[in-house]
C-alpha cells in the first residue's frame, strides 16, 4: 500500500522539525513548509491526504490556509495545532471541517494519535460514502431481476439511470431477434415525433459505437469523436454517455444518457456507476428474454398436452361405442349360433373385443385421473370382497397359465370406508401384472392386514422381478421395463400408474419390493377411513347411454 501523504506547515523551524521526525517515524511521507502560502502552493503541486497546521502564522493563517486548500483538494484531512486550546477553538476546527486537533506543548504520543484518529476517521468516511453508493445500486438490482416483461424492464432501466447520473434524456435501445437494434424506450426524446432519418441515425450510430463494446463519455461537442459530436449536434445536447448492455460479452442493446442544460456535465463516478448499471440491465435481460422462451414453450407443451388428452379422450371415446355395440350383437349371436365351430370363433372375437376395450377403458381412466375427473364415490368395503371379485375376472388367465393362487386375508378384518371401485382397478391391475410376469405353473398371492392406522394390501408372485433403479419408473405411464420383453405380454404400460393414480385419489400410496428373478410384491396402503370430495361429482362427461348396446347410436 502506498504511503500516505503529509503536508505539515508551521512557521517555528524547531517545532516544524520535531513534527516532521514524529511524523516521518510513523512511516509517512511528509513535507514540511514554515507558511500558509507555501502550504497552498505544494498543495497546487501535489495530492496530500492530511494537512497538520499551525493555528497561527504569519501572513495566512492555518485556518484560512486549510480553507483554501480543500478548494484543490476536496478529499484532504485536516488536523490543527493551536497554543489555544479552549472549547470555542475547538468547536471552530471542528466547524470548519478540521477532523482534529492538538493543543501546544503536546506529546510526541497526541501528535501520533491525532493523525492516525484523522486518518482512521477518513477512511471509515470513504468506505462509508462506498456503501452508500452501493444502496441504489443494490435497489436497482433488486427491481430488475424481479421484472421479466422486456418493455417494464426497459423503462425501469432507462429511469434508474437517468436518476442515478442526473441526466435528463436517454435512449434504451435493445436487439431484436433479427439482430437490429430498435428503441426499447426514450425520455427526453420525442422518438414518436422524431423524423424516420433521425432515429435511424440515432441507431446507426449507436449500433457503430456497439462493435467497440466500450463505453463513450463526451462531456462537451468539441472534445467529441466526429460521429458522437454529430449525434449531440442533431439531438441538441450538452454531455453525453453512451453505454452497452453486454450479456456475456454478447451486446444485447445500448444505453445513452444526456444533459441539454447549458455547461451540464456529469460527474466523476458516473461511468463507473453506469457500467455496473448497464452490466446488471443486460443480465436482466437475458433473464427475461430466458423467461419469455421457457414460458411459450411451457405454453407450447401445454397446449400439446391439453390436444394429447383430448385426442385421447376422443379416440377412446369413440372406439368405446362401436365396441360395445359389437360385443353386444356378437354375445347375442354366440348364444344363438349351434354350429360349435362357429361358435368357438365367435369367442375369440369376443375375447379379443373384450381386450380392446380393456385397453380403451385404460386409456379413459388415466385420463380421468389427469384431469382430476376421477370422482370419490365412498362406501364401506371389504377387501376379501374386492379380492374375490378380482379374481374372478382373471380367473381364465390363471387356469391358461396354470398358476397357483394363494389369498391370505383375516377372517375378522373390519370393512374400510374407500372408494371400493377404485380399490378393484388397483387390485386387478396388479394381479393381472402378477399373472402375466409369471412363468407357467408359478405363484401369485394376495394378502391384507391392517397396520397401525392403515390397510395394507399386498399382491406378490414368483416371477420374473424388476431391477431395484426401474422401482419408481414402472409407475409412470407407458412406461415398460423392457419393450422387447413385454412385447410378448399383453398391455400399454398403463396399468401402474393407474394403480398409483387410484391409490393415491384415495389419499394411499403403493410401491414395490422386488428384486430380478426374485418375484416382486407391490404393496398399497390405505387409510381406513376417508370423506368424500367436497365438490358434488361430476357425471355424464364422458359416457352417455349410447355406451351401450342399443343405445342411441346402434
Ligand atoms: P403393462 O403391464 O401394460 O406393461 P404396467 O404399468 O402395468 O404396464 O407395468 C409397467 C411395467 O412394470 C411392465 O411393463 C413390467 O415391465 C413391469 N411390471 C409390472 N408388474 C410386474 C410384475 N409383477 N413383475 C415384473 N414386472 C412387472
């Protein structure tokens, strides 16, 4: 750090010379004179951080001496030596900004404390006056990186700035996607009244000035480089700053500040304000042109989802009454066909339209749980019930694989208040996934029982298993282990999360314990008591007597 700077006037060469050794001991750099003149012509010479003088000398004195030259040196410290040292001498120094002073005969040890405390007093001045100049700029800060609509942004921008330097006119220009530069907004400048030739000189220039990146102050015309004095002269100004927003080193728009006011000039430190200003602006930016794409693509992907559900809904909507049409007239054909060939093929078509609209109905109830059109609709219920119903249904896929099935369920478990259809869904849907990942003759199981304040109902079997990492992806939806390994099984890869859907509409949750070539057991968890939705159900959204066999539509 350089050594500080000393300017000690005193008129008694003895006393001059003890101060200088005191002073020069502390490891100072010092210059001593013997009158106020001379005092103010080193000051003209040179920078001095502290000025100790002596109260009293001939021809200027220390009091008017320090008065002239803060004049030179706005910053300088003073420190007064007076042989009176009364109060109203005291509060004169103080008055007339001196930090301190010592009264004659002193010790070495006042000397060195005053100058040190003077000293000490200044920097703490500075650093504060450097705090303080942060403040707006931290508010400033604060404001632009809440705003994310580009226009808001720009005028907020364009108006710290001619607040903070004082200008009274200013031009924000920002880049299009194009790549031009277009006013973003102005004040003090009439852009809408303003000829076309002038806002596009006005932008040609600053885009010229733009590939410097750097920033250009012009306090007057005549010290101006030619294209910036043609600037102020056409736009009438007196001083002018020219700034560029760089986004990681990317110009993303300029920034010109002006004073039309006779002899306005700005101020020292006002570049420096400007380019952190100008460095936070571009910042946000970029933050709210970020903003705006992520948010038209959200928009984008919305709007593909909303088309996704309501093409499935559609789709399954209108594959669902043909189908039953189908299966009706087919069932009633089968029951009154005698020829058994016929018949036996009758069934498979049967079997097969029963799948499609196992798939369709899929389809559907994923939908309902998306767009939270899956209804509460609660009753007492119990499980072994559920469980048995389940069963049944899939009895034919479980006599075709030969699998042997184990239902383990206490006598006395008391009925749980829940939504007893979703609880089938879930139920078939993992037993049926028992079944089908289960080699021919293998074992699939069922078991409830209450824990703590829950049902908990678990469906194991001994099949093939599922690696620990897929444990959370199977519930997503379409989401299958190994497509070329359950190719060769039935189904879209909807039924766990449909499961995890119902389960969790009524307020449970499911998960898998399950290792590959170990089975797997998948567990749901149910309160045993839920209310019903607040809202009154929605009905008839979806399906409409033309459902149904006979119905309108047949
Ligand atoms: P789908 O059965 O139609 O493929 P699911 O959502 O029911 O769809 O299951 C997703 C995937 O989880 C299945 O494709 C399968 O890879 C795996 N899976 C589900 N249940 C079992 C099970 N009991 N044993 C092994 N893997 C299973």
């Amino acid at each position: 750090m350089p050594r500080e700077k000393i300017l000690i006037a005193d008129d008694e060469p003895d006393v001059l010379n003890l101060c200088t050794r005191i002073v020069c001991s502390e490891g100072y750099e010092v210059t001593g004179v013997l009158t106020g003149e001379e005092a103010i012509e080193a000051a003209q010479r040179e920078r001095y951080d502290l000025f100790l003088t002596d109260m009293i000398m001939p021809g200027i004195r220390g009091l008017e001496t320090s008065r002239i030259i803060r004049t030179y040196q706005p910053d300088i410290v003073c420190v007064l030596m007076t042989g009176h040292g009364t109060m109203d001498t005291a509060i004169q120094a103080l008055q007339l900004g001196f930090s301190e002073f010592v009264v004659k005969p002193f010790s070495t040890l006042d000397l060195k404390l005053a100058i040190s405390r003077a000293l000490e007093k200044e920097r703490l001045r500075r650093e504060n006056a450097r705090l303080s100049a942060l403040i707006p700029l931290f508010e400033i800060n604060k404001t632009l990186m809440t705003t994310v609509e580009e226009g808001q942004l720009a005028r907020r921008v364009l108006r710290a700035a001619c607040d903070e330097l004082g200008a009274t006119r200013g031009i924000l220009m920002l880049r299009r996607t194009d790549g031009r530069l277009f006013v973003g907004t102005s004040t003090g400048f009439d852009v809408e009244q303003a000829q076309p030739e002038t806002i596009s000189f006005v932008l040609h220039t600053a885009e010229a000035l733009l590939q410097e990146r750097q920033q250009v102050l012009a306090q007057t015309s005549a010290g101006a480089e030619a294209r910036v004095a043609e600037f102020m002269r056409r736009t009438q100004i007196e001083s002018f700053m020219f700034s560029p927003l760089l986004a990681m080193d990317a110009p993303v728009g300029a920034l010109v500040l002006a004073k039309s006011e006779r002899g306005a000039r700005f101020a020292p430190g006002d570049s420096e304000l400007l380019s952190v200003l100008c460095g936070q602006a571009a910042i946000a930016f970029q933050n709210a042109s970020l903003f705006e794409q992520i948010q038209r693509a959200y928009q984008e992907l919305q709007e593909l989802d909303d088309m996704k559900s309501e093409f499935i809904s559609i789709a399954a909507h209108e594959l669902r009454t043909p189908l039953a049409i189908l299966m009706g007239h087919v069932e009633l054909l089968a029951e009154e066909i005698e020829d058994t060939q016929i018949k036996a093929r009758l069934q498979i078509v049967l079997r097969n339209a029963l799948r499609l609209r196992g798939l369709v109905d899929a389809l559907l109830d994923m939908r309902h749980l998306q767009t939270g059109e899956a209804q509460l609709e609660i009753a007492p219920c119990h499980i072994s019930d559920l469980i048995r119903d389940a069963m049944d249904d899939l009895a034919s896929m479980v006599e075709a694989k030969g699998i042997q099935v184990l239902v383990n369920v206490p006598a006395d478990l008391e009925p749980v208040r829940t939504d007893p259809q979703k609880v089938l869904l879930t139920l078939s849907n993992l037993i049926q996934n028992a079944i089908k990942f289960t080699p021919q003759g293998g074992r699939v199981g069922v078991e409830a029982s209450v824990h703590e304040d829950e049902l908990r109902v678990s469906v194991w079997d001994t099949g093939i298993g599922i690696h620990a990492e897929e444990h959370e992806r199977i519930f997503l939806p379409f989401y299958q282990v190994e497509p070329s390994l359950t190719r060769e099984h039935e189904g879209i890869g909807l039924g766990l999360s449909i499961a995890k859907g119902m389960v969790e509409r009524c307020k449970g949750r499911i998960w898998v314990e399950s290792e590959p070539g170990q089975g797997s057991r998948f567990i749901f968890a149910l309160p045993l008591g839920i209310d019903p939705d607040p809202v009154p159900a929605v009905t008839g959204i979806l399906f409409s007597s033309e459902d149904v066999p006979g119905g309108p539509s047949s």
